[in-house]
C-alpha cells in the first residue's frame, strides 16, 4: 500500500521494446492479446460458416416438398450447423474475449501460463480444420448430439464421424487448459485491492465458465472416446445386443450438455452486467445478486441434465427431479434480469450500439427463458421436445441470447482491440436488422413445433399454415443474416477508417480502460491499487479531488499511448 | 421511431395476441383432441401459458418502460443507487413462488395423463386382460380393471410396424400392419414400443406425448380415442435418411369394425404363411421360383 505514491492517477504504457510485427509474430506469439484476436477471428469465421450451413437449410424448408438439396446434405448440414456453432464459435469465441480481456480487467501483465494458452488456440484450430476436412469426404450426419447406435459404425460408417469425434477431442482439450488458465490467473494475479468483491462481473462469470467446463468437458471427452473404440476396436458400450446401453450416451451427453448450455450463455450474462451500468451511467443493480446467482446457476447445472431425456425410458422419480432443479435454476436466471432491468431503471441511458445489443438480448432471452419452463414440466415436454418449439427454444438462448451478447462485446471492446470506433450508424442498422431479423425467424418456430413439425426433417408436407410459417422463418434468417452482414462490414471498413478512439471512449468503469487502445505488450507500466468495482470511477474522482477539475478522461502522458493506435 | 418504442412493440404485439381471442390459443398451444392425456397435457400447457403471459407482459413491460423514461433525453441525471435488499429479496422469493404453483399443478395433473382409464362400455371384444408390474415394467401404466389392447410398435429405418394382439400361444402369427394402425374406438389401447435399429420417437400430437424407442429398452405410452378419424404423426427422433418419411398415422374405427379389420388382418397373413410354405418347399425340391406374396 504504502509503495503505490503517483501525484495523479494517469495511463502511461511504455516502458517495453516495440511490439514486434509481421505474421511470423501471430503464430509464435504467446501474448494474451494476440492469442484472443487470433481467437475472435477464427471463431467468427466458423460463425459464418455454421450461419451458411442454417442458411442453406432455411432455403430447403422455405417450401413444402422442397428438393433444392437431399435428404443425406441436410442431415450433413444440420450436424455441421449445431457443432460448429457449439464447439467452434460460442464457447471459443468466450474464451477469446476472455484471453484479451480477462487480464486487462484484473491488471494483470499476461495470462498465468502463457504458452498453454497458445497451446489452446492451436488445438481450437486444428478441431476447426480437422472437422471441416471432412466436407471433402463424407461430412458427419447424426447430429450434433451424435446418438448411437446412429453414430455408430454400422449405420454411420464414414469418416464424417470421426472427424466429429476428433473434434471434440480437440476443441475439449482446448477449452480445458483454456480454463485452467483463466481460474489460475483470476485466483492468482488480480491487481492489489481486487478482492472477491471487487472482481468485475465479467471476471465472475469467466470463472464460472472455467469451472464448469473443467466439471463438464472431461465427460463428453469419456464419452466420444467409448463411441470411437466402439466403432473401431469391437467394443460394444452403446450396443444393446452386446449388453451395452445407449442410455450411457444419454447419460453422458447431457452431464456435459446442460453445462455446455451455460458454459455458452455466463459470460455473456457477464458481458451484460459490464455493459449497462456504463451506458445507464449507474452501477449495476445488485452486484452480490448477480455474482451469487452466477454461482448458483453454475451448482444447479449439474443437476438438470435429464431434462433433455424426458421422452426417453426413465423413471417417473427421476423425471420429477430433474423438472424441480429444472425450475429452480430459473429462479437465479430470473433474478438476473430484475437486476438487468433495475440497472437501468432511473439511468440516463445512452442508445449507444453495445447497450442495444444486450437490451435486445435481455427482451429475447426472457422469451427463451419463459419456453425453456414450458419445456421443463415434462408432461408438456412430451409434446415439445423433439419439435422445432425446442429449435425455437435454444436460438432465443443462444442466438438472441449468447450472439446477441457477443456482438455487444464486439461493439464495446472493438476500441479497446483496435484503437479506433466502430460506425454507430452501421451498428444500430445492423441491431435493428438482427432483432427483427430474429424475431422473424423464431418467433412462428414455437408454432410450427405446436403444430407438429419434427425439428431435423428436411421436407414437410403442405398442410395447414406449415408453408407459411416455413417461409416467414426462411424470409426472417436472411434479414438476420443481412444484419450480421453489416457488422462484419462495419468491422472491416473501422478497423482501418474508424474514428481514434482513445484509451476510454465510453467512460467505462473497469480496469482495461486503464491502458492506450491497444494495449502495449506489457498491458499496464503501473498497475493501480484498487478499492471498488469500479476503478475507472475512482479515478477519475481521483483526479478531480487534486486537480480540482472536472474530467472526462484519465490523461495519457505525451508519448505513451496514441503512437499505438495511429499505426494501427 | 425510437428505439424504446420499437423494442416494445413485439411485446405489444405478442400480449395483444394472447388476450385476443379464444381462436389465438389453438394457435399457441399443442395439437389435442384425440384422447384424454393429449387434452390434460392441453390443459397443463394452458396454465403454464397463462402465468408465462403474465410474467411476460410485467417484465418486458418494465425492460420497455425503464427503456423510455430513463433514456439520456428524458432523464439527464442517473440516480446513483447499488441495489435495493428488500426488492431483491421480494423478486427472488415471487419466482420461488411461480415454480411452486407450477410444480403443483404438474403433480396434480399427472395421473390423468399417465394413468390409463378403463375402456368404455362400447369397448371392442377383443381386449383382453393384460398383466402387470413385470419387472423393469414399472413405469409400464394398467387400466383399473387391468383391461385393454395392446399394441406392440415397432420402430425401424424408417417405417413403423405394429403387432397386435392374436396368434398362435408361441407368440408367432400375430396380425400385423406397417404405417397405419388400426384401433377400435372407446377402448384403452397400450402401446409397448421397441426398436430395431437406431433411436427413434412415436409421436402422433392429438393423441398424446411423445416416447423415445430406444433400442435394448421398452417405452410405454396409451391412448382412448372416442372419435372415429385419422390422426397423424411422424418420427420425431433423428433416425438417418429417411426420418423425414417415417411417418406413421392412427386409424380409430368403431370396435365391431376393428374386430372385422382385425379377423381379415389375420385371415392375409395366415394365408401368405401358407403360401410363402409352400413356395418354400418348392423352392428345397428345386423346382419353385421363390416367390413370396408380400402381405
């Protein structure tokens, strides 16, 4: 404590060598920056390619009887979709935010083991190619869930299968020592003064996330490894008639299934709870609530896994189980959006493109929060589950739910990675594009599943409004897809035209405003002692307490920070 | 307009749909109308619709209205506060209270959509008694009186097939069909259903939930139709290629033209046994060609 005397609080990053430059440094780096842009870019390339996969599907299901693409490409298509989308983008995409941020909001100089987090990436990559490999072969087709005895060898003999299998091998182990890391680093090299309490609540939910996927990836990994020697060293664990079980793969997808869902939607909880206060210009509502409910939603995600077998042979006392942790995990959830909500209540709230994105969010994921009840009173699911209601069910969750929070990040921290602003005129079009977009495309899918629509077909007949509602969907995906569009192109055009943003350009609360955009290698020369959960704050009150001016920035020493940016 | 207003108006549009008309609801909720687990799955799906309105319309309706008052143009000055313990705990304890009524309801509901009634009085003649709690048949549901038909479905890439009741005692020339089932009206029909391949899902949505046939397992689900009609359904599980054609229906017809049905069912095939015999010892003395008429 008694060490720490600067005059006047100020963002000062220089004392390094120059950053070095050229690709030979992106694929030897193991900066913590690097590594998460390598991350974001990467996973927003598989999201574009799982999007052209749900694309092509919308194009199919547009008309009843449709025949644009065969029964064996859809079922390829839909496997692809689901696992890129789960295994190439959402989780990792976490993780690159995480890697470029986490240690900037604890002041922190890199992440606590360095080259295991290249190590993650490069494991990321090579799931993401080994499985794409597969499209110049025979791509997989049991679906993302990969039943056997669908997936085994008998009725699913490519290679397709083992590149999924591969996959998450791959992408498991990436996303294990990837949060390793983040517990090593949370627990060990905060800044001084960021006790439990002072950690940001995007911090709280990363932790979350790496607990849970520590819990949870080790069982899938077991599982796809039985479904591997099963289908090629004469094992019979999923064979019923060699006295296996397929129930076991039941068992074991969903133990890591439902933490995989909140796995994917935390950070952006946290990501939400950064967001608000800065644009409602009030702390966030309720910061032990949110911190606690993160916890507790994490515990509860252990026990609800057999809500997605409700249909299948087990016991009534288990299915009244599972639907009573089913509904009580909606009770931390629900407690986070009163605290969203009353984050904003009585703020003076800036429409800025971030703050849309998770006001959009919070409007959508009350919507699949609300479908998710319905699912678990499993009487109800009997006539749900299986039907695009589910579909419907788990984009509101995860596409307007965790993507829509993910673009939030991308607005918000865009300055933060690139130095320069991103359009917000392109990024309220594109808001307002993807939320209707969305809404257009899921909304009637609750109906089409409550009108007896099976989800994983590739035809349906032409009876009672099913064409109609197909095609509301179809027109709905691509206004969605045109809205990403145009944040891609936003971007593109900022990075090298985009407005100078400086090191705080949203007057931000946390730590990672504390340094030039971008960062330095060294991320921070000093690194402040802090004594809230909003250090920019203090600050900046700080500052004003000895200059006896109101400011709106924390100076940046001549010298340090813009040279940066402007080369850039 | 402003960004407050539009994010509102889905929700606007969305309660208005659901206060509307009675007509709205077939338009939100599950197919019905075939038997009575369907209609108390309907019923349990309405109630859950109706708390869910309401949470939806308070919650989105204050996400909406802190949106427009408290934007920047109307409330220039944010109101520093960190949290309100006592509205906290309220909140909490409100949803704690939602989950309770749901589980309560759900528990009450149960028996009427797993537990099969008796048939009624108009029942076909040939139900018979079937017997019960067989170990690993436990969640296997009777009627009171231990009476009813008894169906075996059969999944398999990607057709459906169903066994009833009737043959020799060896269990070997049981009438069957592939796709359509025939069932009698007015009577408790079980269904015990198995696979022979892959994972798939009987679902025919008027007339209940959904089961997983899983293979190595037995799943159990029934159904009294009082109407005479056609009810379809389909696969619901992913089962490969063709699950999007594995589609199945339920033909319910009154008892004494099932007995009919059933009688002419069994009539084919022991015909086609006879047959397929014969051509089969023609074949052994090299003198047959080896067709056999398909039933």
């Amino acid at each position: 404590m008694a060490t720490y005397v600067a005059p006047v609080p100020q963002i000062a990053a220089h004392k390094v060598d120059r950053e070095s430059r050229g690709w030979t440094s992106w694929i030897t780096t193991t900066d913590h920056k690097k590594i998460g842009i390598m991350y974001l870019v990467t996973t927003f390339v598989f999201f574009i390619l799982g999007g052209t996969e749900a694309l092509l599907m919308r194009l199919q299901l547009g008309a009843p009887e449709n025949t644009l693409i065969n029964p064996q490409t859809y079922n390829e298509l839909f496997t692809m979709h689901g696992t890129t989308m789960i295994f190439l983008f959402v989780v990792p995409v976490w993780a690159g935010f995480a890697n470029y941020f986490l240690p900037l909001m604890i002041g922190a100089r890199d992440m606590a083991f360095p080259r295991m987090n290249a190590l993650s990436y490069w494991l990321l990559l090579a799931g993401g190619i080994v499985f794409y490999a597969s499209i110049f072969w025979t791509p997989p087709s049991a679906g993302w869930v990969s039943y056997p005895p669908l997936s085994s060898i008998a009725f699913s003999p490519s290679g397709g299968q083992d590149a999924w299998i591969y996959l998450i091998h791959l992408t498991g182990l990436s996303s294990i020592l990837g949060a390793v890391n983040f517990y090593a680093t949370i627990a060990n090299m905060r800044a001084r003064g960021m006790s439990w309490g002072r950690l940001p609540l995007f911090v709280w939910t990363v932790l979350v996330y790496s607990i849970l996927i520590i819990f949870a990836m080790p069982v899938i990994a077991g599982a796809v490894t039985l479904l591997l020697t099963d289908r090629h060293f004469g094992t019979h664990f999923y064979d019923p008639t060699q006295g296996g079980s397929q129930m076991l793969w039941q068992n074991m997808f969903w133990f890591f299934g439902h933490p995989e869902v909140y796995i994917m939607i935390l950070p952006g909880f946290g990501m939400v709870s950064e967001i608000l206060p800065v644009f409602a210009k009030k702390p966030v509502f309720g910061y032990k609530a949110i911190a606690t409910s993160s916890v507790t939603i994490a515990f509860l995600a252990f026990l609800v896994w057999a809500h997605h077998m409700f249909t299948a042979p087990i016991p009534l006392v288990v299915l009244a189980f599972v639907m009573m942790s089913s509904y009580l995990i909606a009770v931390p959830t629900g407690v986070k959006i009163f605290n969203w909500i009353g984050t904003l209540w009585s703020g003076s709230i800036e429409y800025s493109t971030a703050l849309l994105f998770c006001v959009g969010f919070i409007a959508i994921f009350l919507i699949g929060g609300i479908s998710g009840v319905f699912l678990a009173v499993f009487p109800v699911d009997w006539q749900l589950n299986e039907s695009y209601f589910v579909v419907a069910h788990i984009h509101f969750v995860l596409m307007g739910g965790a993507v829509f929070t993910v673009f939030a990040a991308v607005y918000y921290w865009f300055p933060k990675m690139t130095g320069r602003l991103m359009s917000e005129t392109l990024g309220k079009l594109s808001f307002w594009l993807m939320f209707w977009g969305f809404l257009f495309t899921f909304l009637i899918q609750h109906v089409i599943g409550l009108d007896g629509m099976p989800r994983r077909v590739y035809e349906y007949p032409n009876v009672g409004n099913l064409a109609l509602y197909n095609l509301i969907s179809t027109i709905g995906a691509f206004i969605l897809a045109l809205g990403i569009l145009v944040t891609i192109i936003n971007a593109a055009r900022s990075v090298k035209v985009g407005a100078i943003a400086g090191p705080d350009p949203w007057k931000a609360n946390t730590l990672e405003w504390f340094t030039t955009s971008p960062p330095a290698v060294n991320n921070f020369d000093e690194i402040p002692v802090i004594r809230s959960v909003e250090p920019m704050k203090d600050f900046r009150r700080e500052i004003e307490r000895r200059t006896g001016q109101r400011i709106e920035q924390v100076p940046v020493p001549a010298g340090s920070g813009e040279a940066a940016a402007s080369s850039l | 307009m402003r960004p407050a207003s539009l994010l509102a108006a889905p929700g606007l549009a969305v309660a208005m749909l659901l206060v509307s008309a009675p007509g709205a609801f077939a338009f939100i909720t599950p197919e019905a109308g075939g038997s009575p687990n369907a209609n108390s799955i309907d019923t349990l799906y309405k109630l859950v619709l109706y708390i869910a309105a309401v949470v939806f319309v308070v919650v989105e309706g204050a996400l909406g209205y802190a949106c427009w008052k408290f934007s920047a143009k109307r409330n220039k000055v944010a109101t520093q506060t960190h949290g309100h313990t006592g509205l906290e705990i309220g909140w909490t304890l409100g949803a704690v209270a939602i989950v309770i009524i749901l589980a309560v309801a759900t528990l009450l509901k149960l028996g009427s959509i797993r537990n099969p009634p008796n048939s009624g009085a108009e029942a076909a003649a040939s139900t018979t008694s079937v017997s019960g709690a067989l170990y690993a048949e436990t969640e296997r549901k009777l009627p009171p009186n231990k009476k009813a038909l008894e169906i075996e479905v059969i999944g398999r890439q990607y057709i459906w097939q169903y066994v009833y009741p009737g043959g020799a005692k060896n269990g070997l020339g049981a009438p069957y069909s592939y796709e359509q089932m025939v069932v009698p009206t007015h009577t408790t029909v079980l269904l015990k259903a198995v696979s022979m391949d892959v994972v798939h899902s009987w679902w025919i949505p008027e007339l209940g939930g959904k089961i997983q046939v899983v293979p190595g397992y037995a799943n159990y689900t029934w159904f009294k139709i009082e109407k005479p009609g056609l009810y379809r359904g389909q696969c619901a599980n992913i089962c490969g290629q063709g699950h999007a054609r594995m589609i199945a229906s339920v033909r319910a017809v009154p008892p004494a033209q099932y007995e009919e049905w059933i009688a002419k069912r069994t009539q084919e095939i022991s015909e086609a046994n006879v047959e397929a015999a014969t051509q089969r010892s023609k074949l052994e003395a090299g003198s047959g060609t080896g067709r056999v008429l398909n039933p």
